[in-house]
C-alpha cells in the first residue's frame, strides 16, 4: 500500500498501513463548515425541484448530513473544524458559529447536523449575511492561522425581505478573502442547480479564492451523494495542496505541557497519576493515565518462551509477547495478526496512540507515563518493566508501516522525537480506502 502522493507529503516510513495515522508539527488551519438548512434542502439532490423528498433519507440535508458525518468521523482531531448552519432561525437570521473551529468537534458536529434539519420549505438563503458574520467571529480572526470556510449550497442567496443578492454575496465572500487574516472559501454547489445557479456558484467559488479548477465548473459540483462525496475529498486534497508544505500539531504530543508535572494523555494535558507515588524498586508506577499510579512489580528476570512479563508475573502467551496496535494473537497458529476491531474502528487512531482490542489507546512506554527501575525497560504498549537482559521484541511500534502525516498531533515515538512528516494527503488515502472496503461488505 503506497502513500498518496499529495502537496503536503512529505515523507514516508515503510511501506504498510498502521493503525494509527502519524502527524507533524505546527499550527493546524481552522476549516469551518456552512451548511445551507434552507427549505429547498428538503428536495432529492437529482430533481426535482420545488417538491419535498418523501423519504427523509434521500433529501439533500439528509444526505449532506451523511457526508459531513464521514468527514469529521475521518478528520476528528486531524483539523480544527467548526461548524455553522444558515439561516439561523428558519428565516433570514444570519449564520452563526455554533461550533467554533477546534480538535475533537465530532460528536458536537454530529449532534447539530441530527437537529438542524429544514423545519419548512422557506426559501430564505442568507449567504452573504451568513459569510459576514462568520468572519467576523474570533477564531476565525486568527491570523496564526490558515482559514477556510467550506460553503456546502444548493441554490442562490435569497431572502424575502429583500436584504440579499447575488453581488452581496459575491462581495461578502471576496471581503473574506481580501481580508486580515484571509479567509479563504470553498463553494460545493449541491444538486441539479439550472444555468443562473451554476454563474452564482462561479462567482462565488472565483471570490473565494480555492475555485475547482474545472474551466466550466469553477465551484465543487456535487450532484449526487456520491459526487458530495467526492467535492469533499477534493476539498480536503486542495487545502493540503494550499496550505504550501505547512505542517501542523495543535497536540500536547508534539507541543508539550505547559506544567512540567503534567502529562500528555489522549492529545491532552493531565496531572501525572503517579505524581506523588513513592515505588520502591523493583517495584515501578504504573499507570495507564486514566487510572491511578499504582505500585506494581517488575519482572527482575527474563520471560520463557511463550510467556510474556506482566506487572512482575510471566504469564502465559503464544506469541510470546504483546502484539502491538492493530494486532491480536491467534491463539491456534500462536502468530499476531490482524485485529478486525481496528481495522473497522472509524475514526482511525492518531499517533502516538494505537489501537488495541478496538479502542485507541497511548503507549505508557513512549508517553513517559510509566519510568521503569534501573536495570529493567518498559515493554511497549504492555506498559510493564522487565529485566534487559530479555532479548528486546517487536512490539508493532507506530513508527511502522505507512505512516504518512497529517495536520493535528505530534511524533511517533514519543512526544519530543522527530519524526518523517507526513501530511493530509495519508487521510484522503485512508479515507478512500475505508469507504472502498465498507462498499465491499
């Protein structure tokens, strides 16, 4: 499996996909999402118009939902990404930010998009307004910052008391862009849009500064759920592209702590657990970082074959040491392989966390939680102290496999270790790939 080669990748380690995906370092560009909620959203994206889908599940909302859903299931904590839904009140109220742009927004942005809904067929579209007011908000007056603004539309702008147009919108989207810090705009025109649509969505995507590239179609043309999908993917790639080699991390894992006490779990900082607890060797503090440090014992000699050293006692395993992210041991052929609970797990884990037994977990060995007694070395992801005279295993490091980078967490190894940087274009990969092996269920 090879690493999509996009703008931002910048290198690659091996040549197998891990089950974590590797980030680098900077400051990560806020994306925020403006989703049009206006009645006509309520049609079928293939027409006609003027009617409402019957069935809720192929109205355009609906199906937006879905692939926005996708996006930040794929992108959650990767990108700051925020979320807006015009209008605001079912009118002609202005957008606001309901969700400001940051890591860890998934669940927020699903449970918006699961309420936000068209409650009738108004017509009103208050883009310019909506863009406006977006703009103007705090986190996207970041200049630290790249800033995009994803305008996900099925129409032109519209409101009846007659406070929109066209050129406002145009000139709205184009102050954006020509603005401190420039904001820039991606128009994904959504559905059959007749000729006068399609010219606004052209000016729209033209102002905006990212238009597709298309010479007829200067906007993302989305027609169907599965041409959403695809403007999406397109989105993603171009600010990979736009973004001019710029890596980011957002992450405590590439960033550190602020309180030298504090350690980095889950990308965030925490107290040390084992703050305060005195072991005495060879016993060591064992903590997973969500648990309290506990004095445990460490295996003062090494395992035999197929045992394995867990908090001082070898205990039984066929493969003789802990698999690692991604794998499980087969207890028949006493070999690891592949865990079905990750490779299904969406959204994937972000290095250095990995995944065992389906859920994303840190390394207590690489993220300096637990500091084993002289004359002993913790075993990775086993997060357990054992004599190093024990012949070192591999252990599935994430260092391994294809670990392309992407804008939002720190190294591999551990949280001050240089690593490859690899960017967005791994996550469109990924992304391609799991939606490849869903249609084959």
């Amino acid at each position: 499996m090879r690493c999509l080669k996009a703008a931002l990748v910048v290198g690659c380690l091996g040549a197998s996909a891990p089950e974590s995906v590797a980030l680098a370092s900077a400051k990560c560009p806020n994306l925020t999402i403006l989703l049009d909620a206006s009645g006509s959203m309520l049609e079928n994206p293939a027409g006609p118009s003027g009617a409402i889908d019957p069935v809720v599940a192929n109205r355009k909302y609906t199906v937006a939902a879905k692939a926005l859903t996708d996006l930040v299931n794929l992108y959650d904590g990767v990108l700051p990404i925020g979320m807006s839904i015009f209008p605001s009140d079912g009118m002609c109220g202005a957008a606001t930010l309901n969700i400001a742009p940051a890591l860890y927004t998934r669940q927020s942005i699903i449970s918006l998009l699961g309420s936000s809904a068209p409650a009738s067929f108004a017509p009103d579209t208050p883009t310019s307004a909506s863009i406006a007011s977006l703009v103007a908000k705090p986190p996207l007056k970041d200049a630290t910052r790249r800033q995009y603004v994803l305008l996900l539309t099925d129409g032109e702008p519209y409101c009846s008391n007659g406070s929109e147009s066209v050129a406002q919108s145009v000139t709205a989207v184009k102050n954006a862009y020509n603005g401190t810090p420039q904001v820039k705009t991606f128009v994904v025109g959504f559905g059959q849009l007749n000729a006068t649509a399609q010219s606004t969505m052209n000016q729209l995507a033209d102002a905006g500064g990212v238009p597709s590239g298309d010479s007829t179609y200067h906007y993302y043309r989305a027609d169907s759920s599965a041409a959403l999908v695809s403007a999406l993917d397109k989105v993603l790639t171009t600010i990979s592209g736009d973004a001019g080699g710029m890596q980011c991390d957002d992450s405590c894992y590439g960033m550190g702590c602020v309180t030298a006490t504090d350690k980095c779990v889950a990308g965030m900082c925490k107290p040390d657990p084992c703050a305060g607890v005195a072991c005495t060797a060879p016993q060591f503090c064992y903590t997973d970082g969500t648990s309290a440090g506990v004095c445990v014992d460490s295996c003062a000699s090494p395992c035999g074959t197929g045992t394995h050293c867990e908090r001082g006692q070898c205990v039984s395993d066929p493969c003789g040491a802990p698999c690692g992210p991604g794998k499980r041991c087969n207890q028949a052929t006493s070999q690891c392989e592949a865990d079905p609970a990750c490779t299904s797990l969406v959204p994937k884990c972000l290095s250095p966390r990995g995944c065992i037994s389906g859920q994303c977990v840190d390394d207590p060995c690489a993220s300096g939680l637990i500091a084993c007694p002289d004359g002993t070395a913790c075993v990775p992801w086993a997060g357990t102290c054992q004599s190093l005279t024990a012949a070192p295993t591999d252990t599935g490091s994430v260092a391994s496999g294809c670990g392309c980078r992407i804008p939002g967490r720190g190294g591999s190894e551990a949280p001050t270790a240089a690593v490859a940087a690899l960017l967005l274009g791994a996550v469109l990969f990924r992304r391609r790939t799991w939606r490849q092996a869903q249609r084959q269920r």
